[in-house]
C-alpha cells in the first residue's frame, strides 16, 4: 500500500505528489525541515518543533506558510491516513518554485510537503540495547547549523564513512571539539556530569536535547553544557546522542576504543527511559 502524503494543502498517494522542477529547495536547498516522532499514534513534542521551524524560517527570511494548528491537523491527518502508531513525520518547507536566480525570488509561493515513515517498534530500538559505534570525521558543514535546512549531503557521506569502517554514525570535530553527531547532539558523561556541547551556530538545537536536559536537571543530575574533546569523550565513562528519532542512544565505541565498560551506561539508559515515558504521557 502506497503512502498519502501532503503537497500544498492535498493529500494524495505518492505517486500522484509532485514539485516543480524549478523548486528551490531542489536547486538550492533553499529549505528547512522538521521530524516529529509518533508513539502510540501521537506526537511527540509538536509544539518544540513547530516552533524551531519558525526560527530556521525566519532566519532564512520566510515566514510560515501556515499556523501551528493548521500544522497539527495535517500531522494528525497523515498520522490517521497513514494508521502511524509508531513512526516519524517529515515536514519540508521550501521558498518555492522560481526561474533559476541566485537571490531570492519577491513573489514565490512556498512549498509545503509532509510524509510519514512507520517504524513499528521505534522506542523499543534493539541498538538501545547494545548502543552504537561512532567515528570522528572533521566537521566540514557551514557555518549555520543552528538552521535545520535540508543540506544533509555532509550528513550522508559521515553516514556512509562511518559504514565503510563498520560503525553505525559520524561525531564531528571542528578545532579539536566534539560539534554533534550527522544528524544527533553528542553528550559524554564523566564523573556524573552530563556534558554536551553549548547552543551556538556550530550545533542545531535539538528539540530532544532541550526536553532530556530538562529532565535531567529535575532529576538532580549535573549538566555541563560546554565543548568537550574527542580525547575527553574517549575517556568518558559514558557517552550517547539524542535525536527525535532515535530518542536518546547510548555510544560505546568512538573510533573503535570503547567509551567506559563498553556498554550502555547508567545514566543515559535512565535518560531514556524517563524521556520515554515522559514525552509518552506529553504527546499530543
Ligand atoms: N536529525 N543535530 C543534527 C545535525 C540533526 O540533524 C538532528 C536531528 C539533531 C537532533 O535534533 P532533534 O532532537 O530536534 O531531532 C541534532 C533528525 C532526526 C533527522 O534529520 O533525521
């Protein structure tokens, strides 16, 4: 069974989507995107994403295309078409379709795309389990990370370094510090004290980091949020990303050293689970 998905205010079988080959976000990457994970058939944490669109928006100079709870009802539309119990939401804002010109066009109208993927099962991931295997790869992004635009094509060749070399995922380094992982925020755990990297243009602030953080504040949990070395995160006692899809994700191994006992640690096991259990009970 073919999904429906959302174009511009439709939605139809994906065979019958289509954007002009003039759109600009497949000339220029000229747009952001959001993922919003599904549990139980609800959203987790809609409003955190909704509002981060928002801001890569307008720091791209658009504005929305439509308001918060016409994108709720979309969602929940695509949740219901598609009978999601578990699974991920893709929402892509582009500035639209224009004759090809560097600047930005005055009059197009932005595209508005939004599909589904089912992953029956996605908080139940067996690799939380054993945890994952992370190399370190040079971060060669630009300088705006804190935008969540769809220029992934960095993300995907870590992604497919870090295969080639038998691991599961990419950490970027830029000057000796730990950036984030291609498509996560990277944590390391010394001593008790959860470090992650500060917010600034080198990271995307992530809707999961800012929940996690939070509950690991009220759970009296030390959180330093500063750089940290690739030579700290190898001595660490534990280490783990957090992402909207794969929640928060013990670490064991960065480049092929074990991180601690070279399993998944105490602290982002609970991490998890109370992330979990918390974002369950919160989504909508
Ligand atoms: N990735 N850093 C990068 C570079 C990311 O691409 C992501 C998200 C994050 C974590 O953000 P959040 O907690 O809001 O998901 C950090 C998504 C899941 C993706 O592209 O698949």
């Amino acid at each position: 069974m073919s999904r429906i998905v959302y174009v511009n205010g439709d939605f139809v079988p994906e065979e019958e989507a289509s954007v002009s080959v003039f759109d600009r976000g497949f000339l220029f990457a000229d747009a952001v995107y959001e993922v919003t994970s599904v549990l139980d058939g609800k959203l987790i944490d809609f409003d955190g994403h909704c509002a981060r669109l928002d801001r890569s928006l307008s720091e791209l100079g658009m504005s929305m295309p439509m308001d918060r709870d016409a994108f709720l009802e979309a969602h929940r539309e695509l949740v219901a078409r598609n009978d999601i119990g578990d699974g991920l939401i893709y929402l892509q804002v582009t500035r639209g379709a224009a004759d090809r010109d560097f600047h930005y066009p005055a009059d197009a109208t932005q595209t508005v795309v939004m599909f589904t993927q089912a992953k029956p099962g996605l908080a139940e991931n067996p690799q939380a389990q054993t945890g994952i295997k992370v190399i370190s790869i040079p971060d060669l992004r630009w300088d705006r990370c804190d935008i969540k635009t769809t220029q992934l094509l960095y993300a995907s060749m870590g992604k497919m370094k870090a295969r080639a070399e038998g691991a599961d995922d990419a950490w970027m380094v830029d000057d000796g510090k730990v950036t984030e992982g291609t498509s996560n925020n990277a944590y390391i755990v010394k001593d008790g004290t959860i470090v992650t990297r500060q917010l600034g243009n080198e990271i995307l602030p992530g809707i999961t980091r800012t929940a996690v953080l939070r509950f690991a504040r009220e759970a009296q949990m030390k959180v330093e949020e500063r750089a940290f070395t690739l030579e700290e995160a190898r001595t660490a006692d534990e280490a783990f990303v957090t992402s909207a899809s794969s929640f928060v994700m013990p670490v064991v191994e960065i480049d092929g050293a074990r991180v601690g006992a070279g399993a998944p640690g105490p602290i982002a096991k609970r991490l998890r689970d109370i992330y979990i259990e918390e974002m369950r009970r919160a989504a909508s």
